[in-house]
C-alpha cells in the first residue's frame, strides 16, 4: 500500500497537470494580443505599396542633390586637369628654356586641350591648325568632357577681354596662355578691374555644369584657374569668382 506522502504527491502532480494542460487550452484559443498570431505574420498588400510610394517620395526628394553632389565632383576634377596642365607648361617652359603654350578647343561634343612648344624648329609660331597634341580634358582623371562647358576670358594670347561677357564658352584660337622660358607670361595683360575690386582680374580658364534650361549657357556651378601674374602665379576660384 503506498503510504500518505506518495499519494499526496501524485494527486499533486494529478492537479499541476490538469492546470497546465487548461491554461495552454486558454492560451491557443485566445487571440494575440499584438492583432495577429503566427499564421497571419507577414506584409498585406497595401501595407508593401504604402512601403514602395514612401520610397519612391525619398528617392524624388534625394535625387537632384544626389545629382547636384555628383557634377560639383566632376568639375572638381577637370578643374585640377585644367590646373596640373598649366602647371605643366610652365614646368616644360622652364625646364627646357623654350616658349611653351596651353590651348583649348571644342571637337565636336569632346573638350580638348594642347601642351606644346610656341615655335616650331624654324623659329616660327606653331599654326594653330598644326597643333597635334590634343587630348580631351579630364580624361586622365575620370570626368567625362561632354558634361561640361569649357570657357575663357581671353581675347587674345595672354590678354584678357575686357568686353561684357568677360567669360564666352565658344573657344577659339585666342584660347591660348603660353610661357615664355623663364615661366612666366610675355606680353600679358590681365583685364580691367571690376568694382569693387581694385585688382585685374586675370586670366581665367572656366569650367561650368551646363544650365538645365539651356545646356548651352553655364549654369551658377563654376571652377576655374586663375593666371594672377607675370610671374605666372595661378590659383582656383569658383561659382562668382569665375565669372
């Protein structure tokens, strides 16, 4: 005969039993308390379209300064191209005690530009038409040249215009800076102060992102390298200070 303590253990046991058994009884058949139980997880419908148009709306509203970041890059680099090719006339000029010359031209939707010695062996200007040096800007650091407008204040060799506009986007032949063998600029004259400044403003090469209306004219976004001196000190400026 079992003794007093094993039965009471077992009815114990008996009662522990049931009342779990009637409280997970309980629990499956009430419903979740977050709205839904296991076999209704998941997204409805409405729910991933409400996900995709708040995408769509963030994505519309990040995309012009995306875009924005994206071409302020890219004329930072062919700003640095502009500035590391003028930099390597000079260095040429200097190095092998001749005249040498940075021109630019447009070839079809291709900006170009020429490193080359001012004379040829005779003693004579190199003709434009002969230059055979061209590459297109901002090749060799990755920026694609038919994004860009390339312009220049100079309406002559080492002279700049003094006539509204200063800066034109239509290169020519006078699209020319050129050092003589000491580095520095023969014959150069940096234009007419504009108030109120008190300064010429010099000589300036300019590379704008082409405006939206008009993909001919520059917009506001401008890079440019600026020849100060006779000495042939450049720097770099943007935006107002291209114009």
């Amino acid at each position: 005969m079992p003794n007093i303590l094993s039965l009471k253990l077992i009815h114990s046991f008996q009662l522990h039993s049931r009342e779990t058994k009637l409280k997970q009884q309980y629990l499956a058949n009430i419903p979740s308390t977050d709205g839904y139980n296991q076999q209704d997880a998941g997204f409805s419908l409405i729910e991933l379209i409400v996900v995709l148009l708040l995408i769509g709306i963030l994505a519309a509203i990040a995309a012009p300064g995306w875009a924005a970041f994206v071409n302020r890059q890219r004329i930072n680099k062919v700003n640095d191209a502009l500035f590391a090719a003028l930099q390597e006339a000079q260095r040429e000029a200097k190095t092998k005690k001749l005249s040498y010359s940075v021109s630019f031209q447009k070839n079809s939707t291709t900006q170009e530009v020429a490193i080359y010695p001012t004379k040829k062996s005779d003693g004579s200007n190199l003709p434009f038409a002969e230059i055979s040096t061209w590459k297109p800007l901002g090749a060799d650091v990755g920026a694609n040249s038919d994004k860009f407008l390339l312009g220049a204040n100079l309406s002559g060799e080492n002279t700049a215009n003094t006539v509204d506009p200063l800066v034109s986007y239509t290169l020519s032949a006078s699209t020319k800076i050129t050092f003589d063998y000491m580095g520095t600029l023969p014959n150069a004259s940096f234009g007419t102060p504009i108030a109120p400044s008190t300064e010429p403003p010099g000589l300036k090469i300019v590379v704008a992102i082409p405006s939206s209306a008009n993909p001919t004219l520059a917009s506001s976004v401008k890079r440019c390298v600026i020849v100060k001196t006779l000495l042939g000190s450049m720097l770099t400026a943007k935006d107002n200070g291209c114009s």
